[in-house]
C-alpha cells in the first residue's frame, strides 16, 4: 500500500484548514436561556396572579364582613363574585356539603339547556351592539364557528346580549351560547357542584360545572333557568361575559381568549 500519497493529502488539507476563515460560532446558549428564564417567570406571575385573586376576594369579604352583621357575614362568606355575576352557595349541612372548590372533576356529558326558541329579544347584531354601546367581541376559536346563528337583546336594569350557536347536524339545539351582560345587570347562580378560579387574557375568571340555577333580576321582573353545562364567566372592558358550552376548560378559556 502506499502511504506517501495519503500522507500528502493530509498535509495539503491540514495546509487548506489552516487557511480557511470560519465565521464566529453563534451564542445559542444566551437565547436559550432567557427564552427559559422568560417562561419560568411567566408561569411563577401566572400562579401569583391566582394567589392575589383568591387573597383579594377573602380579603374584600373580610373587610365588608367586619363592618356588617352577623346575617350579612354569613351571606358575604357564602358568595363569590365576577363582574356582575355572583355564586351564591348554601351553608353546608351533614346532608348537603358545601361545593368543591377544587380542581375539575369528570361529569357527565353536559348539555347546553339554552334553547333558541324559549327567549325573548331576537334581533340583529347591529342593534345588540348599540345597546352595548361598542362593537360585540365574537369568538374566532374554533375556526369554523362563524357569527353567530341567534342574536337576542333584554334589558335587566342594563343591556344582556345572548349569542348562540347552534349545532349544524340539529339546529334546535346550542352548541355554545355567550351571554354579554352590560354595567346594570345582575345575575345570580345557585353553586354549581364544583367551582374552579381560572384566568381569561391574565384575569380572574371562574369555571362552574354542574346542574345550577342561573337568575336574571331587573326592578320589576326575575327569570330563572336550569343550566347544566360548564360555564365560564369573566370580565373584559366594563363587560361581564358567561360562555356557556360543554366543551373542557381548556377549550372554553382558548374561546374566550380568541374574542376579536
């Protein structure tokens, strides 16, 4: 074999190595490391943010109690309150715990009970959105979900949108309803069986799954209604929205958060 021919290639490469300008090795590591640090810190702010809603909202009904009676304590301690929405929960008895307040728990298949043809105010987009007095914020998740198929309008000592989307295979039924409820109004729900504190665009919002009452109250009128789907509730610009689905709630917030 011979070797003087290798050993000329080598020396000619080593030679064409030495002469060769590298360009600088990129610094990955510094990027990488604040694209690390950057997310931890994101997730340490998102868990502060839920510690500060639940400390503010125990101290707010410590700081209301303190100042009230006996009967209004023991109702400020049974209620939790978004925008103008507020859960009321019984006072737990041996026969009747109080609801959870914990993480979600699987339930059956809830279904929407929001049926189109049962209420009153259908009207356009146009008109709901000058009750409102802005332009409405429609979900744009999931991508094939459109405008709405129902627009309805009441007034409950302030203006109250419901939206509804219904189930391409059955019409008859929702398959998402978004209540919009202007400064005014109130609504009231009976606890749900379990209650979770979440966040919607980094802001305090609650979830509810289970069968619960849901109220809408004015001077001179109440309506009442039976919802057994999940629900989440939250606050954005002045507005109360109540996105009521069957869908997990990790989807019901990635709806929530698609509003444009």
């Amino acid at each position: 074999m011979n070797t003087s021919g290798v050993s000329r290639s080598e020396e000619r490469l080593v030679a064409i190595a030495a002469q060769t300008a590298y360009p600088s090795t990129p610094d990955l590591w510094s990027g990488v490391r604040w694209r690390l640090a950057r997310e931890t810190k994101a997730r340490a702010q998102r868990g502060v943010r839920r510690l500060a809603f639940a400390l503010a909202a125990l101290l707010l009904i410590l700081a209301v109690g303190t100042a009230a009676g006996p009967a209004a304590r023991a109702a400020l301690l049974r209620s939790l309150r978004v925008g103008v929405v507020r859960i009321f929960f019984p006072e737990a008895t041996p026969s009747a715990p109080a609801p959870s307040t914990g993480s979600p728990v699987p339930s059956p298949s809830p279904v929407v009970l929001m049926p189109p043809f049962d209420l009153a105010g259908q009207t356009t987009l146009a008109e709901a959105e000058r009750a409102i007095g802005k332009p409405l914020l429609l979900p744009t998740y999931p991508p094939d979900l459109g405008t709405p198929d129902l627009v309805f309008l009441q007034n409950w000592d302030g203006p109250l949108v419901v939206l509804v989307w219904t189930k391409p295979e059955d019409p008859q039924q929702a398959r998402l309803s978004l209540h919009i409820l202007g400064p005014g109004t109130f609504a009231g729900k009976s606890a749900p069986e379990v209650v979770v504190a979440t966040e919607v665009n980094g802001q305090p919002a609650l979830w509810t799954q289970g069968p619960h009452q849901l109220m809408l109250r004015s001077g001179h009128d109440t309506f009442r209604n039976l919802v057994s789907g999940n629900v989440l509730i939250w606050e954005q610009d002045g507005l109360t929205y109540r996105l009521e689905t069957d869908v997990t709630l990790d989807e019901a917030v990635r709806i929530a958060e698609s509003l444009r």
